[in-house]
C-alpha cells in the first residue's frame, strides 16, 4: 500500500497511466449504458455475466458484445448528449490534487 502523497508524485512523474474508467472515474459502466441505449441490454448483459465468470475471454467478449450493440458514431454522440457520465465522487478532488503538484 502506498500513501497519497506517494502515489500522486507516482502519477506526476509516470510516462503514461492507464486504467479502466468504467466505475473508477466514473459511476457508469459504458458498454451497459450503450447497450441499453440501442435496446440490446439483456443480450450483452448476458455476455458480460458469462464473462466475468470466465466463460468466455475478455476480448472475445468484449468483440461479441459491440458486435450485439453495432453502435453508430451518432448513437455514441447521442448517448453521451442525452446521459452524460458522471464522476465519481472524489475524483475531481484527486485531478487537482495532481495539478497542485
């Protein structure tokens, strides 16, 4: 375990940082607002429990549950105008702490 101030000097200083943001940064799951979005909620809801339980690979998975949804640049644009992501608490807090720095 690292202390606060150990892990923003971690960021300040990293080349690049990566993460998933779905539930991290922000409170949403993109792909299961998408499908639900484009009326294929239960389908990639479906995948995605076969997933997580191992069934099936992460990319494999990842593949059928787009190919499911077909999304269109314009649905993504839409989705975003019409349910904008929200942050998760604290995250804002965290970004200008490292700004600080």
């Amino acid at each position: 375990m690292v202390s606060h101030s150990e892990l923003k000097q971690l960021f300040c200083t990293a080349d690049a940082v990566c993460f998933d943001v779905d539930s991290t940064v922000i409170r949403e799951e993109g792909i299961d607002e998408l499908a639900r979005f484009c009326g294929v909620e239960d389908a990639v809801s479906e995948m995605t429990r076969r997933a997580m339980g191992g069934a099936v690979p992460f990319r494999a998975a990842l593949t059928e549950r787009l190919a499911l949804i077909q999304p269109s640049r314009e649905q993504v644009q839409r989705l975003l105008a019409e349910h904008p992501p929200h942050l998760t608490p604290g995250i804002r807090m965290f970004s200008l702490d490292l700004e600080e720095m």
